[in-house]
C-alpha cells in the first residue's frame, strides 16, 4: 500500500512539473516580446521624425509614473516631457536617429532595453546642427497588452559639432 502510494505522489509530482514547464513555455515567448519592444522603439522614432506628436506619445506611459533622465534633464510625469519635445520640435527637425546594439530583457509584464544611438536634428533658427551619440537604458510596462516606454535614461558619449544639448 505504502509503494502504491508513493508511486501515486511520483506520478503526480512528474504531471505537476510537466504541467508547470509547459505553461511556462506557451506563456513566455521572449522572441516575440522582444520584437514587439523593438516595435515600440522603432515607432517613437518615426513618430517623431514626423513631428507626429500623438503618435509619438502612444509609445509612452502617459501618466505621472513615467520618468526621464535625457541630457542632465530629468521630468518627472509624462506632460512635461512631452512639453518639451514638443518645444523641440516648433524649433528643430530630426535629420536622422538610428538604434544600435539593442537588447531587450523582458520579465513578465516589465521590460528593459539597452541600445546606443545616434542622431541628428536641425534648428530652423540658425544654430548649428545638434549631433550625438548616447547610450540608453529604456524600461518598459505592459499595459492592456501593449509595450510602453516607463522610464528613458539616455546618457550623452559623444557630441559631434552642434550645441551640444537638445531643449528638450
């Protein structure tokens, strides 16, 4: 009886595991969430291109729990910083911003992402051309089931001529 029983709990223990392992495997398909982020970087940087200010946003938690650190400049809720984006763009034109390098680690409902960047606006006003190059750590939050940007931390390695800093 004791044999029947232990081969019983084995039995169930092995049903559990291979229960668990599968969930796990349908649940988490890092390749696809991965693409999906890249997505969502990919579209910001259209968007903004574009001087498409909307559609840019959508690609942002767009609440006071997103934060910012981007040259030296830290905001604090997304209204601010879209303020001065959209400050930036009355004045200046991205000519080009190209991702590098980019990996993307996602747990669960939260992500992150590492890349470098490159890119380059002009000023209608006159100023020379604002050039650089950056490292950035973005960190994502699945929402209704969409990938959107919680916190940007974007880290200045390399001015190329211009300013130096963007307004915004």
């Amino acid at each position: 009886m004791k044999k029947l029983a232990v081969l019983i709990m084995l039995m169930t223990l092995v049903v559990l595991i291979m229960g668990c392992e599968k969930r796990v495997k349908v649940a988490v398909q890092p390749e696809l969430e991965a693409n999906q982020i890249k997505g969502v970087l990919s579209n910001a940087v259209s968007s903004l291109a574009q001087k498409d200010i909307s559609g840019w946003a959508k690609n942002y938690v767009q609440d006071d729990s997103f934060t910012i650190i981007n040259f030296g400049q830290e905001w604090k809720g997304f209204a601010a910083y879209r303020e001065s984006i959209t400050d930036f763009l009355k004045t200046a034109s991205i000519q080009g911003q190209q991702h590098h390098n980019t990996q993307v680690y996602v747990a669960g409902d939260v992500a992150w992402a590492t890349y470098s960047e490159d890119w380059t606006a002009k000023y209608a006003d006159g100023r020379p051309d604002f050039v650089m190059k950056g490292l950035v750590t973005a960190g994502f939050v699945k929402r209704n089931g969409q990938w959107l940007i919680q916190h940007h931390h974007e880290t200045q390695i390399q001015q190329a001529g211009g300013t130096g800093r963007a307004k915004s």
